[in-house]
C-alpha cells in the first residue's frame, strides 16, 4: 500500500483530502453530542485545522515523501528575506481591518493559523505539486492553485458571506499560484508554510473569525487585497524564473570545469 501510494500522487492527494475530512467531522460530531451548542465557524474551527494538519503531516511521514516535497529547510537564509515585500500585503489587512479579536480568543486563532498553514502547504503545494509536476511546470502551478481557490468556496455552505467568498477565490488562487512559485524557487516548503501562517494569522485576528466570514466586508478592500495577490503572483514567478536561470549557470559552470 505504501509504495502505490508513493508511486500514485493523485489517489495520495485524494486519500488523505477526504481522509482528514472525514476524521474531522467525526471529531466535531463526537464533540457536538456532548456540547450540541458548540459550532465549526465560532468554537472548533481551529480543532479542524489542527486535525487536518496532523492528518496531511503523518501521511507524508508514512509514505516517505516529506523530504521530496520540501519539508526540510531552505539552503540558505535568503530563501527567506526575498519574500519580505510579499508582507504588504499582510501588514495591508492589519491596516485595513485593525484588531477585533479577543486576546483570550487569540491563542486559538493561532492554532488554526497554523493548522490551516501546514494542512493546505502539504496538501497543495506538496502532494498534489509532486504529483503533477512531470506535466509540466505550468500545469503544476495552475491545476492545484484552481482546486485550493475552489475549495474556499465550500465556505458558502458553513455560513460564509458570499460576496467574500467569491473575493476569497480569486485571491487564494492567485496565492496559490505565488505560492507554489515560492516552493519550486525555494525548493522547499517551509518559507511558504511559514508565510501562510502570517498571512493567516493576521487576518484572523483582524476578523476573530477561522476563515469563515460572515460579515459583509467592503468592496474596496476586497478588490484591494485581490490585486496585491496578483503582484504577490507576478514577484513570485519572477523569483522563479530568476532562481532557474542562477541554476542553468550553475550547471554550466560546473560542465565547463568537467
């Protein structure tokens, strides 16, 4: 079973997908039938996160591919400060929204944060990145970034304002694309992981909410926060490309002096 599975990406991203789904729901249910008054979008959001994150984590430790996909660190600390600029756009939300959580509600916000940062990196931009790379590197950057922005639009469904929903797509695939820009420049998923958990984490104290948002936010701000995606996309890909090109020199250097 293992090696199908290191060998099978995609029934490997499909697995572990709905695996964690149904293992969270489980554990929210079990929970809701002691304390029924307890819901996903106000109470156990940050519980899910964690569940999943452990779920996707453990799958890869199993298979033996944590190391393929890029957890390990960076070679060196620039993989990190390059993508200092890409803070605008965190540090535009924190601008835009402010502070309006509690700080006893803060430590649970960060819990998600951080589940949401390891579960969707993993799955994403490690599972499913490996998986599709050998069609190319367009179709590895497009294809997962269109199923992570998708996904966010099952937040309808749990009671999310739709009109942020929506928003929410376009910035999450934009993201996902500067994101997996970000791992194959890196080739590691650790600036990413560590990225998305700010991104995150500053917007959910800025709402006090999981990620699910049922308040009717701005127009403005929203288009905002999408065409600092866009730029998020274009700095990245121009990282990539940059990194590629220091690698051809690389090799080059090392062919001349063979």
């Amino acid at each position: 079973m293992k090696n199908f599975l290191y060998r099978h990406g995609l029934v490997l991203f499909l697995i572990v997908f709905f695996g964690r789904v149904v293992l969270g729901m489980l554990s929210v249910k079990g929970i809701q039938l002691i304390n029924p008054e307890l819901s996903i979008q106000e109470d156990l959001g940050w519980l899910v996160m964690l569940i999943y994150a452990t779920c996707t984590f453990l799958a890869v430790k199993w298979v033996r591919i944590d190391k393929e996909i890029g957890l390990t660190k960076p070679s060196s600390i620039r993989e990190y400060y390059v993508w200092l600029p890409t803070l605008i756009i965190p540090l535009t939300i924190a601008y835009l929204l402010g502070f309006n959580s509690t700080w006893g509600h803060v430590p649970l916000l960060l819990i998600a944060a951080v589940g949401v940062a390891i579960n969707e990196e993993i799955l994403f931009r490690g599972i499913l990145l490996r998986a599709l790379l050998p069609f190319g590197t367009v179709v590895a950057i497009i294809v997962p970034s269109f199923l992570f922005g998708a996904i966010h639009l099952s937040n309808i469904i749990v009671g999310g304002d739709v009109t942020f929903a929506l928003f929410q797509f376009g910035w999450t695939f934009f993201a996902g694309m500067a994101l997996t820009a970000m791992v194959l420049a890196n080739n590691s998923l650790i600036p990413a992981i560590v990225y998305h958990f700010i991104l995150d984490a500053v917007e959910y104290a800025a709402t006090g909410e999981f990620g699910v948002h049922s308040t009717d936010y701005s127009i403005k701000w929203l288009i905002i926060l999408l065409l600092l995606k866009v730029a998020f996309f274009i700095y990245s890909l121009f990282l990539l490309k940059k990194s590629k090109k220091s690698s051809q020199q690389v090799s080059l250097a090392i062919s001349s002096a063979n």
